[in-house]
C-alpha cells in the first residue's frame, strides 16, 4: 500500500504543479481548484508514506519522479520542449531514483 500511496502522492502533485500554470496567477476558478486540492491530497498521502519509508527518500523519489512527469506534461500540453542537458539532468534524476529503489537498504521491499 506505501507504494500506492505514493504514486497517488505523485500523480497529485503532478496535476496540482500541472494546473498552477493553466491557473494564470490564480485568476482562473477551476485550475486554481485543482493546484489547492492536488497539493493536499498529495500532502495527505505523502504523509502516509512516512510512516513507513524515512522522510528523505520519500522526499527524492516524490520530488525526482514528479520533476519526470512535469516536465512530460509541459512538452504534451504547454509544448515546452526541454533542450539536451535538461534530458540529460532528467535522465540522472530517473537513475536516482532506481538506485535508490533496487539498492538502498532503508527502504524495505
């Protein structure tokens, strides 16, 4: 369950960060909806998680997974293409986060 937990966390967070720009500074009703009420559903979950895997690698595969996918959601929808060493920068965060996964030991499996 901790690790649907935090992929509910994840996406949350996604949605929220994706909607913060459609929200144009908090002018717009429903996007401005969406970031206040994605960024406590991930908060809640996130909290869930740590109950079980220490706060600092919640916090890198949270944040490392999320940077992934917003970034994924600004080249789909915003059509903001990330130049060469932002992939590069990207591809190293994904890494991080598989090393942590396969090979740290304070986090069970």
């Amino acid at each position: 369950m901790t690790y649907l937990y935090l992929a509910i966390a994840i996406i949350a967070e996604v949605a929220a960060t994706s909607a913060l720009k459609a929200s144009e500074e908090f002018t717009r009703l429903v996007p401005s909806v969406i970031v206040v009420v994605g960024y406590c559903i991930a908060f809640y979950f996130l909290t869930l998680v740590l109950r079980v895997i220490p706060i600092g690698i919640t916090y890198a595969i949270w944040s490392g997974v999320g940077i992934v996918l917003v970034a994924l959601v600004g080249f789909l929808l915003y059509k903001q293409t990330p130049d060469m060493p932002a992939i590069i920068g990207m591809g190293l965060i994904i890494l991080g986060v598989v090393v942590i996964n396969v090979f740290s030991k304070t986090i069970s499996h």
